[in-house]
C-alpha cells in the first residue's frame, strides 16, 4: 500500500500518494565509464528535480534537519524547488551551506539528513543530496549568482590555514562577518582532499574551482605553495594576525607495516590519488606526471578512498581491480552509492581478507600479496563484530599494483612547529568542542587535524562554528 | 616571486639558477630543500638550495630527464613556476672536530651549504668531491675556498686524481686520521661505499637523502625510505639521515619506480663518484 502524503499539517486536507522510489538520476553507464574520468551521475533535470521535491512531506518536525551536522533548513529549500523557485532554493541553501555542490556529490546522506526521512521507514528516502548537488549546479549556470552579503568592515585579520572544505568555509564566513582574511595553502592548488584526493568522476575540479572563484571574489586572498611551520611559523603570522584558524587535514598515510611495504608498486591512497588527480597523471604524457598503471591492482581498505582507488585503478586500465578488505561487507564503511558504482564497474570484493606480507620479485616490485582469511567475532569497541584471522588460511592473491587506503592521521607539521598547541596520543590538535579553540591564545581549529579521517560536512560543521567563536574573540578580545 | 634573476652552466649539463623568493629564503637554514612545479603541466621535483643572499636563492640542477631539462632551458626573466619551501629538517651542525664532506657528481650542490656551516662552527674540514669527468667538475672553487683540505677524484682521471671517493676516505682511516664526523650527499651508490667504511671504523655518518617525492609535506609516502629497520619519510622526517643505518639497495630500487616514463623522476640514479 502507498504511503500517504500527511503534511502533518492539521488544516491540511489533502492526502496524496507518495511514490516509493527516489526519482533515478541518469548516470554514465559503467561500460563507458571505467574508460574515462568524466562524472559518473549526470545530475538531474529540472523536472526531475521538481518531481523528486515533491515526495517530501514537509514535515513540521523535520527530522532530516538533525541528521544534518550544519543544519540546512532541508524542508525550506525543497519546498522552493518544488515550486520551481530555484533562486530561494539556493539562497535558503546557502544560509547554512556554501559549499553544496561539493556537500550534494560527496556527503553520506544515507547515514546522516536521508537515514532519518520519514519517507524512508517504509519507501526510498527523499533523495536530498541529489536536490543538493541539483540547486548548487543549477546556480552555477546563472549569471547572477547570490553574493554573500558583508558585514561592515571590523579591521581584523584573520589566518586561515590549509584551503580543504574546512579552510573553505571558515574563510567563507569570516569574510562575511566583516574580517580581512587570508588562506594559506601548502599546495599549488587550493581544494585540500577535494582536489588532491578525491577523483574527477565523483568530484570535478570545475565544482571545487567554482566554489574557490566564489571565495576569492568575495575578497578573501588566497597564498598557495605556503607551508606554515615552514614558510613561516604560526607565531610569525600572529605577529601579522588577530587569529588563526587551522584545518590542516588528516594528511599522514597509514601503512599496514607488515613485510615488503617498501617494494616498488606499493602506494599509500594518497600518493595513488594524488598523481592521478592533483597532478593529473592519468593525462601522461601529456602531463608529466607518471603513475603505475597496473594491470592487477589490489586496495587495501573498504572506505570512500578504496572505492576512489579501486575505480581509478580500472580507468588507468586495470584488467582487475580487488577490494581487500579485513570485515564483511556490511560494515564497508564507504557511501552506500561508492560501494554500489565499484560493482557496477566490476571491481572484485575480497571481504573478510587481510593482508599479513608483499612478496616481491627479483627486481623489488611486488608480484603477489599474501593473505589471511577473517571471521566474525565478537562486537568491538566501536560496536563492530571484530575480525579475527582464521589460522591455517593463508593464501596469495597474484597482484603487480597495492594500494593501500586504510586510513591517515593528522598532519604533524603545524603540532610539531607549534609546541604550545596540545595534541592527542594520535597527533590531532585538541580544541574545546563548542568554540574550536586550541590552547594557544588565538588560535582555532577544526575538520581532520581535530578529528583524524573524518567527513568534508563535519569539517564545515566545525569550521562554521569556529568562525563564530573567532568572531567573537576579535570582537570581544575575550579568550 | 620566482622570477629568475641568473643562469650560468656550471658543467655539462648543469645549470646553475638565481632566482628571487624572499619569503622562502627568509626562512631557509642549511641541508633545506624546496620542491618546484615548472606549468600547468609540470611534475613536483625536489632541489637543494645550495645558498641565499638578499631575498634570492641559489639552485643547481643537472639535465636528467624531461622535467630537468626543461627547467634548465628557462633564461633570465622567466619564473620557475611554483615553489614551495623551504623543506625537510634543517641540518644539526656543531662542532665535532675533524670532518670530512664526502660530494658525489650533483651532489656537491647539498653539500657546499652543509660544509659552509660546518667550518663557521669551527670544524676542522675535508673535502672530497669527486665527479665522472671534468666536464662534470661543480663548485670546486667555492669547496676548496671553504675547506681546510680539498681532495679532488674522478672516474677517468680527467681532473684531479683517479678514483672513488672513499679511496682517500679509506687512506685517511687507515693512517689512523679517524675523523670525528662524516658528511656524504651524492649518488646512494657512492653513499652506500662511503657508509661501509664509516661503519668498518666506527665513525658517525649523516647523509642527504633524495628519493622521489610528490607533494614533500609528508602527505603521500613517494619518499619511503629505510633508516635502522624504520620506513621514515624523507621530505618530512629528512632529508638526512644517519647514513650507517640507511638501507641503500632500497633507496636504489625506489628511484627506478619510473624508469620506463622516460626518465621523468627528476632523480639521477647512475655513476659511481657521480652523476
Ligand atoms: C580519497 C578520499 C575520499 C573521500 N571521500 C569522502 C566522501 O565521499 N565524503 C566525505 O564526506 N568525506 C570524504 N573524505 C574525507 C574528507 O575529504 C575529509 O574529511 C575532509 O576533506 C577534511 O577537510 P579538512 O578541511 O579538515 O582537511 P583537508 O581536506 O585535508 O585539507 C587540508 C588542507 O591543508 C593543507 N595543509 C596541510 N598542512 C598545511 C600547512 N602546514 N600549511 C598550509 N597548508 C597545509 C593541505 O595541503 C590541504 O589542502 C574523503 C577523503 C579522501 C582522502
Ligand atoms: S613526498 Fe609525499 S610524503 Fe614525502
């Protein structure tokens, strides 16, 4: 039986059927996309966006609200796309969120604003990322764009350092409040994990450009090639600056440190990701860049940056592409949707699988991983069923590419130049929660430097909240 | 910023660049690298910076593959492209005693600011610099300037005398003129018969390592190298390193990741005084 559309509205007469299914969105089919770099998901059509905003119920009580850590008014802005009023949609949008273009492509809905729908107790959620992504591209094909409004000038500077999704938006919003801010960036390119990290055909570095340009015409100075701790210290920039503000990111690769991890053909996800996307290698020559394109590709780890290394191992040609990955399925930590295109695209999952050596040739490069099978056991500390190796299982998978996409930690180059600001045991900067503030006066900060691998929206989340506070410190000169 | 102020070729096909970033040079101690990108399309490479002076910075680059070649054919007025530094640990220098500086082919480029050092802090210092040919013959002049002993080798005896590097390492061992310290930079073949000696007679050994990097933050992992049995990263950890201890076969095998992409690494991996 369908559901019926029960506005919660007690004046309300109207009951109408939902239809059960988000409304697809086109995407490439996975023949011809493994062959590119172009964006899987095409992105839906003006109709099709009006029809999806019209499967919400407009809660009164939106539950979908909580589940979002920067608290879009997700009603409101479908509201106005079902009415067809795109120009109110993105602004009601960008009250919360500026960066949603990126947020609609990467986030995981189905664990955050879409779990909690109404809708999805019985039916598919209301498929809010998809509206997302849609009001955020639909605004980038107008000439006018909504300009942030600027608060009167307070004469203040502010640092902001490391250009990721949370330097983005700190930067975004302390220009707004009025503040003369500066974004320090150690690479040639400002973006952080969005243009370093993950690939083109999730995430185009048009999208991230767009949202820079944006900043940038705001009046926001962007420094790139400057590494703080390095180029100058964060003592040095206090000199210069009222506050500072990090989000350095989780850029410290994890290593599996077990035998033959130093062979040639091993890569960290970061250095595989970063050669294809950052400097383009899947370009080579044409780029100068080179990448190891192999023809047996094995990735270790079951998150976002697998799935992003598994299928840009087949589009630099892998005849095969394995997930290795020590749990079952079920708890693959990635996107439901990343899971879901990699089969598509026929990337092999080895689950309940940990790799335990590399085996080299006689030149040093890896020809074999070897392996050792996992069952189920009891729940751990994060709630999982802990994977415990079965003995006598061990076998070796033949492999000339190893990627290895288990997680990274902070970046250590700020804490270690900087001994007054405390760390944790795992390097990241400790902040009070509620403000975003170090122990060192003047300084905040927020996203994967506070919290190891983490998301782009909890990134926003605390870099929203830190500007706030930093807003209030210039203003107030209260620590 | 980045504009090119100076170009000379100092030997075949190495070129000696000037070029202005104050910011960058503001900050720079000895053994201190920086990594450019040359165009929209270019690769990240590491380069030493072997001086500074007024806001200006001094490197020197040998033509082994597309990127250096490119970057050596840049003139005066031109801008390197994108520059990011200054990297890595800066060299630990204190007074020691008796040292010897131990330069093979390019790498006599890290070693001069390292030697220079060195001398201010009252070290008693020789240096060996030893080169495939003179055609490859670089900083001689400014070595022997700041060295209180100046012993110069090469591969075919085209300059100086004949031989290895560690031939004169080895005779000053073996008359029992056991220096307090050593300082190698070169091509890991010749680090790896430096470190040999060193070991066989018990005396400390920093050297530079150059593997190939990427972003050189500590983001990727492309510098893994092998010091006591522990994958350090160069760019962050380094770039020296306690040369009796590091593994060289597979500091070796790691710059041939790219062999066949034409010779794009940047990095040099042949020669045996040399490069
Ligand atoms: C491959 C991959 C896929 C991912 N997929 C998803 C996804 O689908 N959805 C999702 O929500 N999250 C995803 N994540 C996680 C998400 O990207 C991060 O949580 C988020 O980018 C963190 O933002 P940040 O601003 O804290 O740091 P980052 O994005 O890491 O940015 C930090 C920036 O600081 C710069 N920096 C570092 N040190 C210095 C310094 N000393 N001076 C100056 N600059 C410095 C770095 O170069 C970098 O640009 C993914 C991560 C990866 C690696
Ligand atoms: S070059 Fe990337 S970590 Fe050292």
């Amino acid at each position: 039986m369908p559901t019926t559309r029960n506005t919660q509205d007690a004046t309300s007469e109207e009951i109408m059927p939902v239809e059960p299914k988000k409304t697809p969105m086109r995407e490439q089919p996975p023949a011809e996309r493994t062959k590119n770099f172009d964006e899987v998901p095409c992105g839906y059509s003006e109709e099709e966006a009006v029809k999806e905003a019209k499967r919400c119920l407009q809660c009164k009580k939106p539950l979908c609200v909580e589940g979002c850590p920067v608290e879009i008014d997700i009603p409101a802005f479908i509201k106005h796309i079902a009415e067809g009023d795109f120009r109110s949609a993105i602004r009601k949008m960008k009250e919360k969120n500026l960066l949603p273009a990126i947020c609609g492509r990467v986030c995981p809905q189905e664990d955050q604003c879409e779990i909690k729908c109404v809708l999805s107790k019985k039916h598919d959620p209301v498929a809010i990322g998809r509206l997302e992504r849609f009001i955020a591209d639909w605004e980038a094909r107008q000439e006018e764009k909504s300009a942030a409004e600027k608060a009167a000038p307070t004469g203040k500077k502010v640092a902001v350092i490391g250009a990721g999704p949370g330097g983005l938006t700190a930067a975004g919003d302390l220009i707004k409040m009025g503040h003369k801010v500066t974004l320090f960036e150690a690479l040639h390119k400002p973006g952080g994990v969005l243009v370093y990290g993950i690939p083109e055909f999730r995430l185009p570095k048009s999208v991230v450009e767009r949202e820079v340009d944006f900043l940038v015409a705001s009046g926001v100075k962007l420094e790139l090639d400057y590494i703080v701790g390095k180029t100058s210290t964060i003592d040095q920039l206090l000199e210069e600056y009222d506050a500072v503000f990090i989000s350095t990111g989780a850029g410290l690769p994890w290593f599996l440190n077990i035998p033959g991890e130093n062979l040639n053909g091993v890569y960290s996800a970061n250095e595989y990701l970063t050669r294809s996307n950052l400097m383009k290698a899947y370009l080579f020559p044409q780029y100068d860049t080179p990448i190891i394109r192999g023809k047996n590709v094995a990735v270790v780890g079951g998150g976002n940056v697998a799935m992003d290394c598994a299928r840009t191992a087949l589009r630099l040609g892998a005849e095969e592409a394995h997930i290795v990955y020590r749990r079952s399925k079920k708890e693959l930590p990635a996107r439901i949707e990343e899971v879901h295109h990699a089969e598509e695209e026929g990337v092999v999952f080895d689950l309940l699988t940990l790799p335990v050596g590399y085996i080299g040739d006689d030149n040093g490069w890896v020809k074999e991983l070897e392996c050792i099978k996992m069952e189920l056991g009891e729940p751990d500390s994060s709630g999982r069923r802990r994977p415990v190796p079965i003995e006598g299982s061990n076998f070796r998978m033949k492999t000339d590419t190893v990627v290895c996409a288990i997680g990274q930690s902070p970046n250590p180059l700020i804490p270690q130049a900087t001994p007054d600001i405390n760390t944790g045991k795992s390097g990241n900067i400790e902040v009070d929660p509620a403000t975003g503030k170090t122990s060192k006066k003047g300084c905040f900060a927020g996203g994967d430097i506070v919290r190891g691998g983490a998301t782009v929206i909890l990134a926003m989340g605390d870099a929203r909240k830190a500007a706030r506070s930093i807003d209030e410190y210039l203003r107030t000169g209260k620590w | 910023m980045n504009t090119i102020t100076e170009t000379r070729w100092l030997g075949q096909d190495i070129r000696e660049i000037w070029f202005e970033n104050s910011r960058i040079a503001g900050s720079f101690k000895p053994g201190q690298f920086l990594v450019i990108r040359h165009g929209e399309t270019g690769e990240r490479i590491p380069l030493t910076i072997v001086e500074v002076s007024d806001g200006r910075i001094r490197i020197i680059i040998q033509q082994v593959g597309y990127t250096t070649s490119r970057l050596c054919r840049l003139k005066k007025g031109e801008s390197l492209g994108n520059v990011i530094g200054p990297l890595g640990h800066h060299s630990d220098i204190v007074k020691y005693g008796s040292c010897v500086c131990v330069a093979g082919g390019i790498g006599a480029a890290p070693l001069k600011p390292i030697a220079a050092e060195l001398r201010k802090q009252g070290n008693r210092l020789t240096v060996i610099e030893g080169v495939r040919s003179s055609k490859y013959l670089i900083l001689d002049k400014e070595l022997e300037k700041i060295a209180d002993r100046f012993i110069l080798m090469s591969d075919d005896g085209s300059v100086g005398e004949k031989g290895l590097v560690t031939l004169p390492l080895k005779k000053m061992m073996e008359e029992g003129n056991r220096p307090d310290y050593v300082y190698a930079v070169g091509p890991p073949v010749m680090m790896k018969a430096v470190s040999v000696l060193t070991r066989q007679y018990g005396v400390p050994l920093t050297v530079s390592l150059n593997p190939i990097m990427v972003d050189a933050t500590g983001m990727c992992g492309s510098c893994r190298v092998e010091v006591a049995g522990e994958t350090k990263f160069a760019c962050v950890d380094g770039p020296e390193f306690d040369g009796n201890k590091v593994n060289y076969d597979l500091l070796m095998n790691r710059l041939k990741v790219y062999a066949d992409d034409e010779k794009h690494a940047g990095c040099d991996i042949g020669g045996d005084n040399a490069g």
